[in-house]
C-alpha cells in the first residue's frame, strides 16, 4: 500500500456465508502490505436469514430488498465508506438500494466484465456458471454486451441438474468430489460451445470448481471486486472508472 | 439448529485479518444446517490498524484499549449480541474492556482451556505456541491452573526464533514450508516437555501449523470458540457454563 487509506470497506454478505468468509479471505489475500497494520479496514455485515436470491427472482420468494437496505444502513453506521456484495445473484437488486445506501456499490458483475474485456489473448465469447436468477436476471448478458462479448450459457437441464445441484451442494456444506465434476462437466459444455473463459459467476462455485479443472481461464468475479476494492483505497477514493 | 435464535454474533476482528477471515470461516462450517438461511447472523469489525498486541504487551508499543473500546461499540450499535475475539493476545485487554462494553465476550482461552480439561484420555500437561505477549500476560497459565493441567511453554530460542518467526511470516502472508518446519519443531519440543496435546494459541497457528503434523493433539482456540457460539446460539443465550 502506498499510502494509508481512511477507506473503510463495507461488506454486505451472507449470501451465503461461506462465500463470504471466502471474499474476506480473498480481500486480505490480495491487499498488499507485510503486517496487520497494512491491512484495510473491513465491516462486514452477514445475514444469511436473507431470503433468497433465486427465488425471489425465480417469483417463488419474498422480495430479499429490505434485508439488502439494512444490511447497508448497518454498514453506514459503522463507518463503511464503500460496499461490496460477494453475490453475484443479490447484483439484480442492486438498482433498487443504490439510490437510498448513500454509499458507492463497487459493483462485482461490471468489474467482472471489465476484467474480462482487458484479458489477453482477446475474450470474444465468455460461459457463465451461475444460479438460475442471475441467468434470468440477464446480469452478465448487460454488462458482457457493453464491452462486445458474447456470452454463452449451459442449456436448460445443466443449469439445473448440474450447476444448481453443485451450488446447493457447496451452499449446504456436502461439496465433494462429485460436485467437482458437476461442475467441470458444465464448464466443458460451455467451452464446446465456444467459450474462451468461464466465469464463476456464483460465489459458491469457486468453492467447489478447481480453476486448473477446466481448459479455459477460470474468472473468478469475487476475486476480481477484491482486487477493485484494494485498487480504489490504495488510490484514495478514485473511482475504478479512473484507473 | 434446532430453533431461530435472536442472536447476532460480533467478531471483533483484524488481529490479524487472515485469522479473521479463517475464523469466520470455522464459525460457518461448525453451524448445523443445509441452506444459508440456517445460519447465524454476524458482523465483523476488522480492523488491522489496531496496534500490535505483543509489542504493548512488552512496553514497546501504544495501548490497543481505545481500539478494542471503540470496535465493540460498532459492533453492539449494529445489534450484536455477543461478543467474539479471535485473537489470543487480545485477550490479555478482555479485563480493560469487559465492564464497558455492555455485552457479553465468550471468552477463547476459557474455552479452549474447559476443551482441553473435558479430552479424553486426560490432558495433564499441555504445552503452548503463542505470541510472546501471550505467554508473558500469562492467559494460558491462568486459566489451565483454574482446571488442574500444567503448562509447557517453549524456551526462549524456540520461542523467539520458532514460534515469533512464523507467526510474523503468516501475518505478512509469506507462510511457506519452512514457516511449517518452524511450528513442527517447536511442537515436537513441548511434546518432549511432556506436553499431551499442543495449543494452537495465536490464530496464526492453525494457519501455519497442519494438525497432522503432530504427534499430540493439536488444541485450535478459534475452532473451540467457533464451537461455543454454536452452541450458545442454538441454546438461546445459555451461557456456556450452563451446558
């Protein structure tokens, strides 16, 4: 770090918790610094009594919003200057709390796209393994089009049988081998359809898919908002836009 | 869990941040459920500016106290209900700060010590890598003594250039095989000392220090205390003396 920061980092989590306890772990992993004291402070809201994401989206829940605006009021008071959600699905609600955290979002899926749009050798197509609300949601499919990539999606019955099973599987903590292979044989149906990356795009899947498991690189967009949000306090308030 | 529980967990954090991640990550995988909604509600106030616990403990360096005071108060104005410190040396301010923080800290090396004494076979001699702070503010010995099991500690080699050696490396996140060769000896001198089961006593440990490794029991604190939220949680605000 070049120099201190006064950023304090708000974390909106629990969705799930596991996730979150991994962004965290991913945020300190990619501040530099040789001490404690080099590190960012952090607060980090987990409520994983959320309702959820999917099937809210999926029409099948409560709206989890109002969960979402608390969460954030918790983080305000406590100091956070910034927030980060390590969910990818939660990103569909992030235009209804925007307007009302008084806080900037450093939003994952844009970054995440970002990230994707300055790789090299060029990205023209990208497979996305994600819960079935963020599919429906269209959260990549906004932002990857922004920046002129296809995106391409498992069909019908992997989203269900294979990505969702292996989501459930890591959010239930039974992730094994077996949820491995879910997910690499989703990732590979991705790849046949042309994809030169593969985005992790549900914090859980990183949990349960070895990068080195698949043929393309792996993208994983929570280590990517980590990497923004040590970017954004090491520069002092610019904004990711700046850099 | 058996029941929804009102309790919201604070994790007054930072100390270091890697151990607060790791911490909460134990406290996740140790609670019974299968979706996130199972899960305990939680805020983290991590703080790594907070100064260095050893070095006040040695008179080298400014009293944490106000950081501790001023993290609590964050964390009881976001509605926690308890208060968890994964830290070992940070203990050695619990005293300082109980009466004012207005909630209750279920205390790690308490626990850790009431875990050591209910092992079976029974742990009479029990040896300690920690801080040097840790050992000179006497946490562990206070509290064995209180259960009848006697304390190994390492001598000032091994605690200087062993244990202090590989904590500072996984603080600084430069933990390698060598940081593990460090741990592993100076484990294997307890054992030699008589020591039955080894405690893990500085949340770096576990970090640097496969359980495995060693030919004792090896005691994680933070998993103990991980272990008594639970419980404390899914009881509904028994204390852990009452279980």
């Amino acid at each position: 770090m070049t120099t201190p920061t006064t950023e304090i980092i708000g974390i909106l989590g629990g969705m799930g918790p596991a996730a979150t306890a991994d962004f965290y772990a991913k945020l300190v992993a990619t501040t530099p610094g040789s001490s404690d004291q080099d590190h960012l402070r952090t607060v980090i809201w987990s409520d994983p009594t959320i309702p959820d994401r999917t099937e809210a989206l999926l029409g099948d829940g409560p709206d989890p919003t109002p969960w979402l605006l608390d969460g954030s009021r918790v983080l305000r008071q406590a100091g956070a200057t910034v927030i980060a959600i390590p969910c990818n699905t939660a990103h569909a609600f992030v235009p209804r709390i925007e307007e009302h955290v008084g806080l900037p979002i450093v939003h994952m899926i844009g970054e995440a796209a970002r990230h994707l749009s300055t790789m090299s050798p060029r990205i023209h197509t990208a497979g996305l393994l994600a819960t079935t609300g963020t599919v429906r949601a269209g959260l990549y499919q906004e932002w990857l089009d922004r920046f002129g990539i296809r995106l391409v999606l498992p069909e019908g019955a992997s989203q269900d049988r294979e990505v969702m099973t292996a989501i459930r599987a890591v959010k239930a903590g039974t992730g094994d081998d077996t949820t491995t292979a879910l997910l690499v044989r989703a990732a590979q149906r991705l790849t046949e359809q042309g994809a030169q990356a593969v985005i992790a795009g549900c914090t859980e899947i990183p949990l349960g898919l070895p990068a080195e498991a698949v043929d393309v690189p792996v993208i994983d967009p929570a280590l990517v908002l980590a990497q923004a949000l040590v970017r954004r306090a090491t520069t002092e308030g610019s904004t990711p836009q700046d850099e």
